[in-house]
C-alpha cells in the first residue's frame, strides 16, 4: 500500500538521524583524545607508569588528565570504555545501506550501462567488498610493511585509490562513492571491535592478573587509531556526497575521491600538529586550497555525466505508462519539475541536476515515481519556495496516480 511509502520513508530518516547523532558522538570523541594525546606534557614527579598529563579547562571547571601507555599499577575502580559510538555508528550506517541502495538497488545501486547484474548478484558484490576490505587491510598492517607507519599509509592510500576506481566500475556513481565510504567506515570500526578495544581488554585482564602488560598491545593500537584520525574527514565527505552530482556524476569521480582522502590528510596534519604544538603548518591549507580547486575542475572536464542511463522500458513500465491519469502526470512532472530535474538543467545557476535526478521521459517518471509522490505530492518540499507554481490541483494529482497504481500493484 502506499501508506508503506510514508513509513518507509520515516524509517530510514530515523536510521539516518541515528547514524549522524552515533557519528557525532563517534568523531567526536576520537578527534579529543587523538588532540589529547598529542598535547600530553612530561614532567618529573609523574606517578609511576604515567607518560604525560595535560591541564584542561572546560565549562566552569578544571580537569586534570594523565596517560599510561601500559596501565596504572593499580586497577581503578571505574573505568569508562570508548566504543558503543563506533559499533552503533557503523551499525546504523550499514541500515541505510540496506535500507535505500539493497532495497532500491535498481535504481540506486545498478547502472546497467556500468555493470548489469541482477540485484541479488549486486548486494553480493557489495557484502563481499566491505568484509574483503577489512580482511586486506589487518592482513597488511600484521605483515612486515606495517613496521613503517609512514610507509604503511602510503601503501593503504593507493590502495584506497583502487579501491575508488574499483567502486566505480560496479555501481552507479552514487553508490560507488556511499560504497568507499562504507568501506573505509568498515576498517574504522572493525580496528575499534576487533584491535583496539580487545588490546585494552588484555592490558586490562593482565593489569588484575598481576602480569605486566605487553606494550605491543599498546602500540598496535595507537597505529590502528591513528589510521582512524586520518580516514575520517574522507569518510564524512563520502557520506555527504549523495547530495551533490558534482562530485559522483562525473567521469572522473573516482580521481576526485582519490583527492579528498589527500584533503583528509593536510587538513588533519594542521589539527594535529597544531595539538602536538610542534608548530602551525599553514602551507596545508594551501595545498588543501589547491586539491580542492582541482576537484572542481576535474567535476566540470569533461561534461557531467548523467546518473540516470539509458530508459529502462519493461511491461511494468508502460502499464504504468498506460494507467489513468498519467497524461497529466507528465505534463505536471514535465512543466513543473524538468527545467532543473534534467541532463541539461534549464534553471539558472543549475548545471547539474539535483542529487542527479533527471525528470525527462516516461521512464524517468516511472523510476522516480516514490520520490515524486513524497517530494512533490504528500509534502511541499518541491520545488524549492514553490518556485515553478505547482497548484494543490497538481498536487493531489500526483498522490492520486501514485496511491492508484500502487493499490492496482503497477507500483511499489
């Protein structure tokens, strides 16, 4: 029924509200401490164990901070562990994966004029991906190569840039980038769940044993969050870019992920040794500056392509196409909708169409008729200030055809 439209709709807004509050609380907390740790100050006097401390002030009061790099001597009595943010973050992210690209796989994670496999071979393709992703990466951080953190990240950089042109060779564009996201979002938290939190668990386990912990353990772990600290901008941008065809509906997507894991890196290497107070190397926010100019470039040479392929005609589609109404539809969809839903948007200061949707034939309509039903029909949100005039008469036109065809089993 159509109503299950409304619901589903609310359903993964409430998957994504919970991604982005995890997210928060998730970045959030990694960000200080990764800024703590770099900011400890030794002095004599330290209790015994202890590397550095650091002085804070922060909403009306003084705190007084102090790391081990091993453990205390003594357990203390409350000790609070960092990781429901991470495990609910990429537990809610995953949701909406599932959520809009597996459940709308044939519309947002297949482009046949890309890759034209079945649904079911797609999320496949998908799964395996993310869980082979995690699997590559701990395998090469255990081996020699992870002896060099400096080498290590180079290597992983053009592995991710692989990895990049991989995703886009699969999927649409905007599920490939959705994809890289996730697959550096996977590594992030499985380095929490299976390196950095059962690392902490031992030194814990050995601290109440009376043994000495091993400060390998220490160290595998800072080298995992450290990856974290540097991973987690491209992350953010990745998971912000379904919003801007700019930056995954062009040819050269892939090159311009390639460039934002760069950005990641300068813009945290400032935070960092800004935290570290071994200086301010401004010359990163030039070089920033710069990738991002080219990423600009690279988004508009050659022309954008579009998201949504050639027409997908099925006898599904045109009884679509041949119930009530849908004249009228096309004309509401066509006068109202295409001058910015289109390969060559008409509207001024459009170049691309927005979130890449394209409004231009029968096909399209059809495709997209849930989201013209929720954006345009049930809800005021298009266009934007009402700005083509679209009457409550066009409105309740486009609930109607959708509600009918969806009732007749035409529609989802």
């Amino acid at each position: 029924m159509y109503e299950f439209a409304i619901a589903w709709d609310w359903l993964t807004f409430a998957v994504r509200w919970l991604h982005v509050i995890t997210g928060i609380a998730w970045i959030g907390s990694s960000f200080y401490f990764v800024a703590l740790d770099l900011g400890l100050r030794q002095r004599q006097g330290l209790p015994v164990g202890a590397y550095g401390e650091e002085w804070q002030v922060h909403g009306g009061g003084f705190y007084h901070i102090q790391k081990y790099l091993v453990a205390p001597e003594n357990m203390p009595e409350h000790l609070i562990w960092f990781k429901w943010e991470s495990y609910v973050t990429w537990l809610s992210g995953f949701g909406m994966l599932a959520l809009v690209y597996y459940a709308g796989a044939d519309l947002y994670l297949i482009d046949p004029n890309v890759l034209d496999v079945s649904k079911s071979t797609a999320i496949a393709i998908s799964l395996a991906s993310l869980a082979f992703g995690w699997l590559a990466y701990d395998r090469v951080c255990r081996s020699p190569l992870g002896n060099d953190n400096t080498r290590l990240m180079v290597l992983l950089y053009f592995v991710l840039v692989g990895v990049a042109w991989g995703y886009t060779q699969l999927f649409t564009g905007r599920a490939a980038y959705l994809h890289l996201g996730a697959f550096t979002a996977t590594i992030m938290s499985a380095n929490v769940f299976f390196i950095i939190i059962p690392n902490q668990k031992k030194v814990v386990a050995d601290l109440i044993a009376g043994r000495i912990p091993d400060p390998a353990l220490g160290k595998q772990a800072k080298q995992r969050s450290t990856h974290n600290n540097y991973l987690t901008l491209p992350v953010l941008f990745l998971m912000l870019s379904n919003h801007y065809p700019l930056a995954f509906g062009t040819q050269y997507n892939w090159m311009i992920a390639s460039l934002v894991f760069l950005m990641g890196v300068t813009i945290r290497h400032w935070f960092n040794t800004r935290h570290a107070r071994k200086g301010n190397p401004t010359w990163t926010w030039l070089v920033t500056a710069v990738l991002f100019i080219v990423i600009m470039w690279l988004s508009t040479v050659p022309k954008v392509l579009s998201e949504g392929g050639e027409a997908r005609a099925s006898t599904a589609e045109q009884a679509v196409v041949a119930s009530a109404d849908f004249d009228n539809v096309r004309d509401t969809v066509l006068g109202r909708c295409s001058m910015c839903h289109a390969k060559e948007p008409g509207w001024e200061g459009l170049i691309v169409p927005p979130k890449g949707v394209v409004l231009e034939s029968d096909s399209d309509i059809v495709a997209h008729a849930r989201e013209i039903y929720l954006q345009a029909g049930r809800s005021h949100a298009m266009p934007p200030a009402n700005v083509t005039g679209v009457t409550e008469e066009e409105r309740r036109l486009l609930v109607s055809w959708y509600e009918t065809a969806v009732k007749e089993g035409k529609l989802q």
